[in-house]
C-alpha cells in the first residue's frame, strides 16, 4: 500500500532541498524583470506580488533593475532596450583612477537602496511568511564593472592603481552588507549573490581570484547569520563552479543548459543544493507549452527532485505566460503522467 506524502508549504520545501531532504515535489522558482513597474518600490512590490499569485512560486526573487547598486554612486542608467528588460549604463563618476576613491557615501535608508529596502517589505506583507523571498545582490567586483561602464577600465585600474580600486571595493562590500542586513530586517530570507566575472574568460588570469573572491566572502559572511536561503548566481560561460564549495552559501545557480556543468554532473561536483535547469532564452521563451513542461521534468529527472527548478538566467519579459503556467505545472506532475 502507497502513501501520498503531506504537502508541504513552500518554506519547508526549499528548506528540504538546502539540507538534501527529499521534498514532497520539486520546488520551482520563476523570475523576471518589470521595466517600467520596477521605478519606484510600489511599483516593483505590485509586479512581483502579482506575478507570485499568477505562477506560484516556491521561493520570490525579487528582480530589481541590474544596475540599482551603483546609482546611488553617480551612475545614469537608460533603458536596455533588450529582451531582458532591464537598464544599461548611460554614464558614471569614474573618470580617472582617483575617482575609484571618491565614492559617495549611499544608505539603505534612502534612494535607490532605501526603495528596494521598501519593496521588501511590502512584497513580505503581501504574500505572509510561508514563502521564501530573497532579494538580488551582487559580488562588489561586478558593481565595480557596473559603476565604471564596462570590464577595460576596472582590468586598468587592477593593474595600475590597484590600491585605489580595492579601497572602493572595500567601500561596496561595507555597503552591500548595509543593505543587505536592511533586506533581513525587512523580511527577505536571504538573498541571490550574483557575479557576473566569475567565469573563465571574463577577466585575465587570476583576476578573480585576486580581487572578487576576498570581497565576495567579504560579504557573505558578514550576511550569512541572517540568512538561510543564499543562492550564489555564476553568470556566464565556463564558470568557476569550485566557488560554490567555496563560499558560504546554500544553492549554487548557474547557466546549466549553456555551459557545463550539466545539472546531473553539478550533484558529483558540489555538495550545496542546485537551482537551475530552465534555460533564459531557451524554449520557455521560444518554444511550446509542452517544451516548457518536458525541460522541468528533465530537471527533475537528472536531479532524482532534489532541486530548485529555476532560470539559469533571467526569463525574457515577453516569455509567452502558458509557456510558464507549463513550467510551473511540470512540478505537480514530474513524471509527466
């Protein structure tokens, strides 16, 4: 004789896949951005919060535009115009190396950070504490590239004024952490760590590892006894997956339909959760309903269920909703039957 298992909610569910435990299905995770919504934190709170009801996810990540922690620091952004639907640097305050050291002080409580601070909180009001939320923030190497308009000028001053950029490093880390514990007090869970250079090619040899990694941990740690639900995103081909061992966090998110490793090879390499196995512009984007629904259940099977089904990346704005309500129902029925 056969027993169904409880249902869970979505907390216990997540939680079960971080500690290796069987869930009572897979959890799923969608997200993309709102361009035009996410300008102010109402804004992005109600797009969030609707599009939880619509798809219901297991875990909120909240979706912010890419480049909101470095406009407080001087950056124009403008739309990007992009399938992404987020923004893109217009202009910026690092006009020589001495401007690296000139950073303007930035707080949670105001501004652009204090507006994200905001949507947590009204997104955690919205939904209860039953759902997992995290909020997006990103590696200070990545918001150094962010600030400066491109990777040429950071890799100039890495190696000419090094001094000077690990000083503005320095001042992001400190500032993340800020808005981070600001992000815990205001309800998130924990948040998804992005780095978008920590991957071979992105930089020159040992780059990374030289200034990303000590301020990565910088922050992790700092942040680490507030959160149970971290998730570290490697952007990009060819990434350095050994950081996921490395670093103290709970799920590793990486682009698994792009690059290697593949989710099934991910569970011999790491001993942290996964979160993966969507592809951002793949067939939920371009595809069928049932292509959607098929590469979840592929997910799930390399995974034996024991995974966050997710974007490896950002879904397009635009990716067809019954592709999605597809994804999303794939969880119920992971056998397809």
């Amino acid at each position: 004789m056969t027993h169904e298992r409880a249902p869970m909610t979505r907390r216990a569910r997540i939680q079960a896949v971080l500690r290796g435990a069987e869930p009572d299905r897979p959890p799923i995770s969608l997200w993309r951005h709102f361009p035009g919504q996410d300008e102010t934190a109402a804004g992005l709170a109600e797009a969030t919060v609707a599009f939880q009801r619509r798809y219901d996810s297991d875990l909120i990540k909240l979706m912010p535009t890419g480049m909101y922690p470095v406009i407080d620091y001087g950056v124009r952004v403008v739309p990007s115009g992009d399938a992404i639907g987020t923004t893109r640097f217009a202009s910026g305050p690092i006009h020589g190396p001495d401007d690296w050291g000139r950073l303007p002080d930035v707080s949670p409580a105001d501004r652009t950070l204090g507006a994200q601070v905001e949507a947590v909180r009204l997104v955690r009001a919205a939904v209860g504490p039953e759902t997992p939320l995290v909020q997006t923030i990103f590696s200070p190497l990545t918001m150094a590239v962010k600030l400066a308009g491109g990777v040429p000028t950071v890799t100039e001053a890495a190696e000419r004024h090094e001094p000077l950029l690990r000083a503005a490093l320095s001042k992001m880390a400190d500032d993340v952490i800020a808005f981070g514990r600001a992000c815990l007090d205001a309800g998130a869970d924990g948040f998804f760590f992005a780095t978008q250079l920590a991957a071979r090619g992105a930089l020159p040899e040992g780059l990374y590892r030289r200034l990303g990694v000590p301020y990565d941990l910088q922050v992790l740690h700092a942040l680490r006894g507030g959160a149970w639900c971290t998730i570290l995103h490697l952007h990009g081909l060819q990434p350095m997956f050994e950081l996921a061992d490395e670093y103290p966090v709970d799920a590793a998110n990486w682009h698994d339909r792009d690059t290697p490793p593949s989710l099934a090879d991910a569970r011999r390499l790491t001993g942290r959760a996964l979160a993966a196995g969507i592809a951002r512009s793949g067939v939920v984007a371009k595809g069928r309903p049932e292509d959607a629904a098929a590469e979840v259940r592929d997910a799930v099977r390399q995974t034996g269920g024991r995974v966050i089904v997710a974007p490896g990346c950002v879904i397009p704005y635009q990716a067809p909703p019954e592709n999605l309500l597809a994804a999303r129902h794939a969880v119920d029925r992971p056998s397809g039957s």
